[in-house]
C-alpha cells in the first residue's frame, strides 16, 4: 500500500466545515483513497472511498485532484459527535491475497463548542 | 444489519491462562483479520484469513493462533498470554482480500496481568 502523510491533529468549532488533506505521492495506477473514522475505544469505521474527482455521501466528501497525489476530506458543518480520528488509507480494492489495511497515525479532529 | 460482533468486549486475566477471543460476521465475507492497537503504534494486523481453512501471519504473529473452521468465525487464541499483549484488539471483515472497505468490530479490550 502506498504511504500517506496527513497532519496529526486539528481543532475546529461546531458548525464549521472541516478538511483534512492526505498526501499520498506513491499512489499506483489502481489505487483508491479510502478514509475511516474512528471514536476513543471503537473500530474504525469506513466514511467514503474515490478514485478520481469528487465523491460525496451522507457524511463526507472527498476531493481528489487530477494528478491523485493527495486528496482531501471535507466533513461539513462539524458537531462535537465528531470528534475523532481520521485515517487515510491508499490500496487496490481488487488488490493481492493479503493485502492488509494499513493505518498511519491518523488526524486527530477536536471540535469544540 | 451488518455487523462484526467480538467478545468479550472487556477482560482481564493472569499470565499464562489460556484464553479466546470470539469474533463473528453476518456478511458472508471471504477476508477476516484481526488487529491490535497500542497508543503510539497505530493498528497492527496481527492475523488474517482469506477464508475457510486459510489462515495466514501479519505482522504481529507471535503470541497468537487463529482457526478459520466456518466463514463467519474467525476466533483469536491466546494460549499463554503475557503483559505485553495488553492491548486493545479488533475483528474485521471485508467481501474480499485486499478489499479496502472492511467493517470492524466494537473491539476486545484485553488486560493481562
């Protein structure tokens, strides 16, 4: 799996929109830029997965540039329910027997009233 | 609903007595594994399956056994457990092996002491 860098932590207030961008400049042909969200004492948990472009769902978008080298999470109008840890993972959905997930250090999001 | 469901979620034990872990998936999914994660080391795959009878290592093999007799059962085996696998352990499943969107279970906090 391709390596990412994403910044350690961020702060944000209710009611904001936060972005969390993940730099992955080894991202292979097949890959695809998958985030996961995970709350103190629970698993991860699966937000969103793309490609190319945009995606957008009932909880998240993800902005990935034309060259795929990083991509951005956009959580919006945040609440303190998510408060978490957000991981960014790059891998072939279709890839190797084996092929683990590999979680880097994540982004520690605080949001504060 | 679909759901990884591990037990027990809390336990604490001696050095040396033999325990297991129990993790179940309603999804008929093919790739189980199991993870532990320590403050400061991240998620670390421990053990994974591709399916019935086909078990592998991941990067923290030693300590643990796994046993892969039904699809939906992927138990986690400590049979001489020691202090430092004090950890905080999680099941996942996903359709297929490499698949980058797995589910997690709720995780098995595990204290030996």
């Amino acid at each position: 799996l391709a390596k990412t860098t994403q910044p350690i932590s961020m702060d944000s207030y209710e009611g904001q929109e936060v972005n969390i961008t993940c730099s992955h400049n080894n991202i292979a042909t097949n890959d695809y830029i998958t985030w996961y969200q995970q709350f103190p004492s629970q698993g991860p948990r699966f937000i969103i997965q793309g490609y190319k472009t945009k995606v957008t769902n009932e909880v998240a978008s993800l902005f990935i540039p034309a060259d795929r080298k990083s991509s951005t999470l956009s959580l919006p109008r945040v609440s303190l329910s998510d408060t978490a840890v957000y991981y960014c993972l790059v891998g072939d959905p279709r890839g190797a027997a084996g092929n683990k997930l590999t979680f880097g250090g994540g982004t520690r999001v605080l949001v504060k009233p | 609903e679909a759901q990884v469901t591990q037990n027990p979620r809390y336990l604490i034990t001696v050095t040396g007595k033999k325990l297991t872990v129990t993790c179940s998936q309603n999804m008929n999914h093919e790739y189980m594994s199991w993870y532990r994660q320590d403050p400061g080391l991240g998620l670390r795959q421990i053990y994974y399956s591709m399916n019935v009878e086909v078990t592998d290592k991941g990067d923290v093999p030693e300590g643990y056994k796994v046993s892969r007799k039904e699809k939906r059962n992927f138990p986690l085996i400590l049979e001489s457990p020691s202090p430092n696998q004090t950890s905080l352990y999680f099941c996942a499943s996903s359709f297929s092996p490499g698949n980058t969107e797995a589910f997690f279970g709720q995780g098995t906090r595990l204290t030996v002491v």
